[in-house]
C-alpha cells in the first residue's frame, strides 16, 4: 500500500471517496433501471377545446409513473375525451332548412 495514506483511505480514494468522509455518508449512485418512470416529453398543442386540452394534460401524469400504472390513466382520459365528445353531440347545433312538406293539413 501507500505511506501517505493508511489503509481505509486508499481503498475509499480507489472507489471515489473524498478522503476523511465516511463511508456510510456517501450514498450510491442508482443503478440505470430501464423500467424506471421517465419523462417523455411529448410536446402537447392545445385543442382550443378546454376538455380537451385538460384530458391530455392528464396524460403528463404517465411521465412520473411505472409501466404498470399507465393503464389506470390511459382508461381515465380516454373515458373524458369520449365524454367531452359526447357532450359536443349533445349541444344543439343551427335549425336546419324548412322542410317543404311539414306544412301538410
């Protein structure tokens, strides 16, 4: 080994540890977890529809859960695009054209 260093020392120095921190204070560095939540950052346009545009600002929600947990909010905006596309069909549009034989006696 080394005279300048005592032995605990050279092998914290030899795994990148300052010398004089302990050992227990340095914290590992996470191991790369391809499964891991990652952010997709999916640029999202706006609808100009405000049910719209707030559905799919859920979907931003996936980029801080597993895999597993994508389902529930895939389910959950797919069921409020539906309804904002229901309500839409709902909504009374124009009158149409007179009908030409609706005034028969």
């Amino acid at each position: 080994m080394s005279d300048s260093l005592p032995e605990a020392e050279v092998g914290a120095v030899a795994q990148g540890v300052p010398a004089g921190v302990p050992e227990a204070v340095v914290e590992p560095e996470p191991a790369y977890d391809p499964a891991a939540p990652a952010p997709l950052h999916v640029d999202r346009a706006p609808s100009g529809n405000a049910d719209v545009d707030a559905q799919l600002g859920r979907l931003a929600d996936t980029d801080h859960l597993a895999t597993d947990g994508h389902v529930e909010v895939y389910e959950d905006v797919h069921r409020g695009l539906r309804d904002a596309l229901t309500a839409l069909d709902a909504r009374p549009g124009p009158p149409g054209p007179p009908r030409p034989y609706d005034n028969r006696s």
